[in-house]
C-alpha cells in the first residue's frame, strides 16, 4: 500500500512537472484583460478580470440568457480589445460583439494563438481563482483616512480654485515610518474610453504624535478648475503601501470607489491600479440657475404623450415629410393604446425601428398644460421636437424647424408662453454630436434638393470643398452625401469626415457609435461651430429666443470640451438664467467645472434608488449617493435631473416586477418617489409614471399616456399619491434647498438622512424591506438632545428624543418626514 502510495504520488509529480513544462508566457504581457458588456455596464471591473493560468486566460461568470460583450483592457487598447467577428466570436479589434448564452454559473476559457487569433469557451464552472496573498502588517492595516471626516481632510467635498485643503491620516500602534501625499490630475475624454491621471505632486507629510501611533499631515493649493486624484503611499517595517479609495461600485462609472474611510493594499507595481481619491475644483464663479434648485420636471416624449391635432399625424402615403420614413412609408397605428412595434417579434411591423407612429404633438402638450401643473411640475423637458423622420427625432433633418409632427414654430412659442403662465419652463432636447442620413444637410435618400453648385466662367466646377468654405452654410442646397454618394460642393460638406476610398457607402462616413442613421457631425469645423452656437441666429439662440428655459444636450461625451466651453458661454450670453442639463450616465465631476453644463440626467441617482426601493442593499444606494454629494459642487448637486424611469432604459414599475405582483412594485415605485421628492436635486416624473405606466427596454418604455378618453386606464389612486408627494416637496423648502449631511442610519433596510435649512430640520427615513423596521438614531449636531418632531406626510403623533437619540419605527416600503 506504501509502495502504491508512493508511486502515484511521483507520477502525480512527473504529471505536473510535465504539465508546467508546457506552461507558456502571458501573450498579453502583464495587461489584465476584462469581459466589459451588458451584464456590468461595460465597465473594467475587478470581478470581471481574467486570470492568465498556464496557457489561458480564465474568468468564472454567473449569467443568464444571451449576453454580449468585448474583452478588453481598461483603455479599450486596440491591440488588447477582442470584439466580434460578425458571428459573435472573438476576434481581435473586432468591431461588433461577442455573443453567448448562459445559464448559471461558467467558466470562460480564452486561448490566444501565436498569430493573436483567438477562441473562447464557455463550460461548467471548474476554475479555481488564485486567491489575493493576506495583507497582515499591522501597522499598515491600523491606519486610518476618511475623506468626510474633518478630522482627516478639510474643507469637505468640491472646492472652488484657490482653495488650501489640509489631509491628515494617522493610525493608534507605532511603526509608520513615513507617508506621502500624492497629487493627481484626472484626464478623462469621450465616455470613459479615456481615462488617465497626470502625477503634480509629492508631498512629504510631516509626522506628528498620536497616542501611541503616529499621524501625518500635509497641505495642497489647488489653484486650477479639475478634477484631481489623490491618495497616499505610506511606509512601515514590512514595505510600502497604498492607503486608497474603497472598492464600492460605482453605477455607469469606470472608477470604483465611493470615498469616505480609506482601504490600504500592497503598493502596486503599477500605479494605474491605485484608487484614487477625488477632488473637484470648479471655478470660482460658477452658479447655476437659482430656480433650479426648486424644479420638478415632467419628462415627456412627445409622440406618445397627446394628439392634440390629428391633421398633422403621419400616414402612410400622405406625401407629406411627415408620411415618410427615409426611403419609405411610416407606419401608422390603428389605436392610441396599441404597443409601440418592434421589429422581429412577430406583431405584425415592418422591419425598420423607429418609424411607427401614434401622433402625438404640441397641441396635445398645450391641452394638457394644466395636467402637469395640477401633478405639481413647474418645469416640461421634451425629447426632440426638431424635424427628424424618426419618432425619437434624435436623427435631425432641421433644427430650426419643430416637426411637421408635432405642429409648427409657432406652435412652439404657444407652448412655451401657455407654460409660463401656468409657472413651467420648457427645456427642449437636441443632439449636436450628429445628425440624420435622411436631412438636407447630409441627404442620403434625396429627399431634399440636391446642390448644384455654380460654376466658374470657362464652365468648369469650382474646387472642391469651396461651397463650404465661405463659412455660415445656406439654408438650401445639396446635402453632403446625396443619394448615397460624397458631395464636395455642398455647403455641409466640411460639417463630416468622409473616407472615400471606401466602396462601401456605410464606410465613407462616420456613424454616432456605427449607426448610419446618425452621421456624426466634425465637431471642430467652424462652420458647424457657427451654425450651432456662435451665429447671432444659432440653433442654440434661435428656441432660446422662441422661449426654451435652456437646454438638454444628448451624448454630451462623444463632444469635445471646448465644444462645451464656448457653448455654455453663448447660452449664458443670450440668457444668463438658462439651465444647461447634459446627457451623461457616470460620475460627471468634470462637467460641472463651472465651464460646461450646470446639472445632468442623474443615472447614478436612478439606479441606486430602483435597486434599493426594489429591496437590495441601503448602503449600496448610501454609497452611491455620498459619491455625488462629495464630488458634485452643492450648486450642481442641488439642480440634478434626479431620473426614475428614462426613454433609454426601462420604466421604474418595470423594474419592480409589474409582471410579477402589479400591486407590490406599485408600492415600490411610491417608495422611490418619496426618496425623490426628500432628497436634493430636481425630481423628474417620466410622463405615466404617475398613472401606472410601465413597459420594458426601447420601445416599451416609450408606449402611450393611457388617457381615459382614448380607452386607457390610468391608475388614479396613485396619481393622487404622486401629487400628495410633490406637494409635501413645494410646501416644504427644506426638502429643496436644505444641505444634506452624511447617512445618520444606513443598513439593508433603511437609510434615515437629515436636511437642514437655517434652523428648520427635517429628517427623512425609507424602509424597503417587506417588514416593519424600528430604528434608533443619533441626532445630527445642532439638534437639542431632546428634540420635538411633527411628522410632515400626515401630522401624527410628535416623536419626542431621548438624550440625543431618536427612534423611529418604518411600516414596510415606507417613508417619514420629520420637521423641526
């Protein structure tokens, strides 16, 4: 038995000596390669990193259904970036994605030949991850930063320029031998493609003593607008480490890290890897709008919410703009409450996206002004009302002209005027990023006149490009691809970038994120410059003198900074109280610099709040939330479009299950809402939200207003808890202009926060959990110990503290409003 024993253990031996024997070299070198698709945002996240493993990179995944995704580095490295091939296998610099259908949890296998071809499988789960080597050194472990703590760092949160921040960290046992502050200054382009960080400095802290362990302290001016990383490299006995940012997730965003107390690992080899600390500095003047801060908005997309003139409604062979679809007929549907199309399911569409119509217009937003003023909104955001063959309007075909659709100019200027005496501002929606094929300024499909340009007195025609270079282009003329083929002589033509040596019409141009319904505009070229923003009669000008309150910018990304820069500064110059509100879906610190937008549709804000309103974790949501209230400078902070549900991402109800238990997600949704309309910034009800409304991914979420006289059934007892709530928001102006100070209470269950405005209190408390909840708080500084409270939604009994300590007791999916 001995003797047996001893013989496998050696073949066992021979096996793995053999085996690493065959072992080869990482042919990606030290890069870590991450799968990046719908099932993280498609973010370079650590649980999402592969493991090089002999001869294969390794992953285990827990999925279900058909994802798709990319493997990539952190930078989208072409070299390091495997797409699709076409047949949704890997292939590197792919351009479309790989596709594969799980079912639980697998282990992805991904083998890279030495010609760099590659192949991936997907299997049981069998890989076992090398697990991270323990960090055991005491002193190290015991050392303590927090960035919300004054103890550690003062001043809190966004500063403007010219501010001196002091950072201290410390720990309670001796052994730090030396620390040190570095400084960082973050360059981020596009939607996060891009992301880097310039070293400014290092910073020697001086040591000081702290009982029986050592503190460190040091000082930075930071003198210019940015968003800076800082972090600290300390030192013990046992080497160097890195006492960092946390590994919070944050929703959409590339970083992690939440801020508040510090982790500490191993210095890196490479210092990519550190999390960074954040520090926003914005310009020393910058404000936003004061009204901001008081909006609710009501979020409309147009061609689903009110035909208020069926004259107008597109119809298949009219021979009206409205009546086609690029080359096309649209599609017209028979009743108000019928589902939006979509393509491949079998309900009877063609097999174009987007070109189905139920006609909705400005005239039924004018009949309903006084709906959206009794639900208690003072402000109306309109997706795009800008001529465009699409129902999205996204593709735009004139800026300067509303919709055939949707009415007239003038019908813009009615709706506008009719809103302001009801107390609404109008802020309208457009894309600057790119435009539609099917438009006079690009005219794939002839369906506006094509230029003819003059020509020179021997006949010839005039060089190319020359049309164009007399800057401001003419309001008729050939567009710059017409009929499918490159028109140098058009005045639009310098507006793109065109490749003709290209066979392919798809490729002799650029489509926004390779779609070529959306040609992508040259964001630099002077001439588009002028004819967006810096012309006295710009787009941007031409609806700001017609009545917009400001403007919503689509992809503000994919849109270079300058752009922004000199855009805020014509929107401000033509109306110095326009409200300038950018698409972004991440951590937006960047833009709210002072120099480019002065709030954004609040993705981060939408996605904490469903998932913890549908019952996961509060800290998660507390989180996310403290990330913005840190970065964002208060001004912003105070005016973000606070979203629920989108045009672009499921409803809110949806979310909660209304397939599932109608009733139960009714009651969450009621619950994000009381979260909304307590919590700072700008709530924003998706139009039918109010009435029960849901609906699943695009078209879905983009159905009709179910209005009783066109046979919907909105739900009018929810109605009547969304007006209780906005009022509870107006009647209260703590809730809008009080500052917000860190979670007094953050566990699974509940969070309870406290507002404060002068000596006005107010303390909000949310219970997601199915159960009652009792909780007992410390009461925020400045609060007598023992503080009287009114319950604000219902004025029930008055809760009483005891020695500081206040408790409160949570029906389930519930909220409570106490003012002091």
């Amino acid at each position: 038995m001995i003797k047996m024993t001893a013989l496998c253990a050696a073949l066992l031996s021979l096996a793995s000596a053999s085996h690493a024997a065959d072992c080869k070299p990482a042919p990606l070198g030290d890069a870590t390669l991450y799968l990046r698709g719908g099932v993280n945002n498609w973010a370079a996240a650590d649980e999402y990193a592969f493991e090089y493993r002999c001869d294969a990179y390794f992953l285990n995944l827990k999925a279900s259904g058909v994802q798709e995704f990319k493997l990539a580095d952190e930078d989208w490295t072409g070299r390091l970036t495997f797409g699709g091939d076409g047949q949704g296998n890997p292939a590197r610099g792919g351009a479309g994605n790989i596709r594969r259908e799980f079912s639980g949890e697998h282990t992805l296998r991904l083998s890279i030949a030495a010609d760099g071809s590659a192949q991936l499988s997907v299997g049981p789960l069998s890989f076992k991850p090398t697990p991270p080597a323990p960090l055991t050194d005491k002193v190290a472990l015991r050392t303590r930063f927090d960035s919300r703590d004054t103890a550690f760092k003062q001043p809190f949160g966004a500063q403007p320029a010219g501010t001196d921040v002091s950072f201290s960290i410390g720990n309670d046992v001796p052994g730090l031998k030396a620390a040190t502050l570095i400084i960082e200054r973050r360059q981020m382009s596009g939607n996060q493609e891009q992301l880097a960080y310039e070293p400014l400095a290092r910073i020697p802290m001086t040591p000081r003593s702290r009982g029986l362990g050592t503190g460190f302290s040091a000082r930075y001016r930071f003198d210019a607008a940015g968003v800076y990383g800082y972090w600290f490299e300390i030192e013990t006995a046992q080497g160097k480490y890195a006492l960092q940012n946390n590994k919070d997730a944050i929703y959409w965003t590339r970083e992690k890290g939440s801020m508040g107390p510090a982790t500490v690992e191993r210095l890196p080899a490479n210092l990519n890897r550190v999390r960074r600390y954040r520090q926003t500095i914005h310009a020393a003047d910058f404000q936003v709008p004061a009204w901001a801060r008081d909006v609710v908005y009501y979020y409309v997309f147009p061609e689903r919410f009110r035909n208020g003139d069926s004259a107008n409604d597109p119809r298949p062979g009219g021979g009206r703009p409205q009546d086609r679809y690029q080359d096309r007929d649209v599609e017209r549907h028979a009743r108000w409450n019928e589902k939006p199309f979509k393509p491949g399911t079998g309900d009877g569409s063609d097999a174009l996206f987007n070109n189905d119509f139920f006609g909705g217009d400005l005239q039924g937003l004018i009949d309903k002004l006084d709906y959206i003023k009794a639900l208690g909104a003072n402000a109306l955001y309109l997706t795009p009302v800008f001529r465009a063959p699409s129902n999205h309007k996204y593709d735009a075909a004139d800026y300067k002209q509303i919709d055939p659709a949707f009415g007239s100019n003038a019908d813009f200027e009615r709706l506008c005027a009719e809103a302001a005496k009801r107390g609404i501002r109008v802020i309208p929606d457009t894309s600057l990023n790119h435009v539609g094929a099917d438009s006079p300024y690009f005219n794939r499909f002839n369906n506006f006149p094509t230029y003819q340009p003059p020509r020179l007195p021997d006949g010839s025609l005039p060089p190319e490009g020359a049309a164009a270079s007399s800057g401001r282009p003419s309001a008729r003329g050939g567009g710059a691809f017409d009929g499918g083929k490159i028109n140098p002589h058009s005045p639009y033509y310098s507006w793109f970038k065109f490749k003709p040596e290209e066979k392919d019409p798809n490729k002799q141009f650029q489509g926004w994120v390779g779609v070529s319904d959306l040609p992508e505009l040259d964001k630099n070229d002077p001439s588009w410059r002028a004819y967006a923003y810096r012309d006295p009669d710009s787009v941007t000008n031409y609806w700001l003198d017609r009545g917009a309150a400001g403007w919503r910018m689509d992809v503000a990304p994919w849109v270079p900074d300058d752009f922004w820069r000199e855009w805020r500064s014509a929107v401000k110059a033509k109306r110095p109280d326009a409200l300038t509100v950018a698409e972004t879906w991440f951590d937006s610190s960047k833009y709210f610099l002072g120099d480019m937008f002065d709030s954004t549709m609040n993705y981060i804000f939408r996605n904490a709040v469903l998932d913890y309103a549908a019952g996961k974790s509060g800290k998660l949501a507390a989180a996310n939330l403290e990330l913005m209230r840190e970065a964002y400078p208060p001004q912003a902070f105070s005016a973000l479009m606070n979203l629920l549900s989108t045009h672009d991402q499921p409803r809110a109800l949806h979310h909660f299950g209304e397939d599932r238990d109608l009733p139960q997600a009714k009651r969450r949704l009621l619950l994000s809402v009381f979260f909304q309309m307590t919590y700072p910034g700008a709530p924003t009800i998706y139009y039918g939200d109010e009435v029960g409304l849901g609906g699943g991914d695009d078209p879905y979420n983009r159905a009709t207003y179910p209005w009783a006289d066109q046979g919907g059934q909105p739900d009018e007892a929810l109605l009547r808890e969304f007006k209780r709530l906005v009022a509870l928001r107006h009647e209260l102006p703590v809730l809008r202009h009080g500052t917000l100070s860190a979670p007094l209470h953050a566990d699974e269950q509940v969070l309870v926060l406290a507002r404060q405005l002068g000596q006005t209190w107010a303390l909000t408390a949310t219970n997601n959990s199915l159960q009652p909840r009792t909780v007992q708080v410390t009461l925020p500084a400045g609060l007598p110990r023992d503080a009287r409270f009114t319950n604000a939604l219902d004025g029930g009994v008055p809760l009483q503290a005891r020695q500081g300590r206040l408790t409160l007791t949570l029906a389930p999916l519930s909220g409570l409003v106490l003012t002091r």
